[in-house]
C-alpha cells in the first residue's frame, strides 16, 4: 500500500510540474523561465523537479512532447473513426481550430521555439508522436482520391501543410490581426466564421466540381 502511494505521488508530483512549466515556458519560453518559478507554481521542491527530468532542458522537452501528444491523441481520435473522406477533412479543420483556441499554451510554446529555430525539437523523434497522425491523414486524403472523391493531382503533402498553416497562423497573430481589424479573433463567432470559410476554401480545391457542389 505504501509502495502504491509512493508511485501516484511520483505520477502527480511529475504532472504537476509539467503543468506549471507549460504555462511558465509558454509564458516566458525556456531562457526567461526560473527553475525555481517552475517549483513555486507546482508547489514543489526543486530537487524534485531535477530529480524527475534531469535539467530544465529536458524538461521543456518533455513539455513540448506533451503538447504535441495531446493534440495528436484528438487527431486520431478523429481520424480513426470510419466516416466519408470530406466529414473527415471537416472535422479535422474544426479539431485544429478548437484545439488551438482552447490551448494558448501549445500556440505560444510554438512560437518560442520557432524563434529559437527549432533547436529544441530538433533534439527529440517526433515522429513517435506525429508520425501516426500525419500517417492515417494521408490515408484519408488518398481513400478520397481513389474513390474519385477528390482531385486526383491534389498534392498530399502540401494539403496536410496547408491544413497545419491556415490554422494555426490565425492564432499565432490573434492579437496583431485583432487590433489591425479591429474585432477580437477569439470571439466564438469569428472562429466559427473562420472555421467555415477554411473548410470551404480546402473543399473548394480538393473536391472535383460534381461532389464539391454536393458538400
């Protein structure tokens, strides 16, 4: 019984850190975050937090993983389910912009590392993470193909980068492009408005005319 109590406490001790250096770094990014911020907001004594993930490096490497994890497990969630290739393409647009609307965190944690040009992800085999996702969109996409649903000389992958851009740069310059046109890109309605013209604008280029008019 003790033994069982001493492993959930480890189990929490390491979500609650992850958690908070999730907010710190999305906050601050790796080089303006204190270790010693990250145990104050976890309520938890440094030692513990080297103990668990050896550095604050690996630690925002274990953050990053995280996020991508989380949005990858709704990925395929989604994309496991049997349905039509375009209510696929549909509801994947809509998971993206629902995701990243919900979790500000993982757009900011993003940005950082892209200004730190990648050194970070660079580091770690995503391809454990995303692989799988990117693997069953294919599919999607190619299943649409071959029942003459979609274009045929539709490029896969720079349909599932399109997919990856349009959403995610809406929020990454949510508050630039909020001041600039004046309206609050968080509003529910500008989403909703937003998610309808994306899908649109990928259904109007996937789709051959007969079916497109269909959708």
């Amino acid at each position: 019984m003790q033994k069982n109590k001493r492993v959930r406490d480890s189990e929490q001790s390491r979500k609650d850190i992850l958690e908070a250096a999730e907010i710190l770094f999305a906050e601050k990014g790796i080089y303006g975050t204190r270790v010693d911020d990250i145990a104050e907001k976890a309520n938890i004594n440094k030692r513990m937090i080297y103990e668990y993930f050896g550095s604050k490096e690996d630690l925002y490497k274990a953050v990053l993983v995280k996020v991508y994890g989380k949005l990858t497990e709704k990925e395929i969630g989604i994309l496991s389910e049997d349905m039509p290739c375009i209510e696929a393409i549909k509801k994947i647009i809509t998971l993206y912009f629902e995701f990243l609307k919900e979790t500000p965190t993982y757009v900011n944690l993003i940005l950082w590392e892209n200004l730190n040009r990648g050194k970070y992800i660079e580091e770690l085999d995503l391809s454990k993470v995303k692989d799988s996702a990117f693997e069953m969109l294919r599919k999607v996409i190619n299943r649409g193909k071959n029942e003459g649903v979609f274009r045929e000389d539709a490029d896969t992958e720079q349909i599932i980068l399109s997919l990856l851009t349009y959403t995610f740069a809406y929020f990454s310059n949510r508050y630039t492009l909020s001041k600039i046109l004046s309206r609050s890109l968080y509003d529910e309605d500008n989403v909703r408005k937003r998610v309808q013209s994306v899908t649109e604008m990928f259904l109007n280029y996937l789709c051959k005319d007969k079916i497109q008019k269909e959708a």
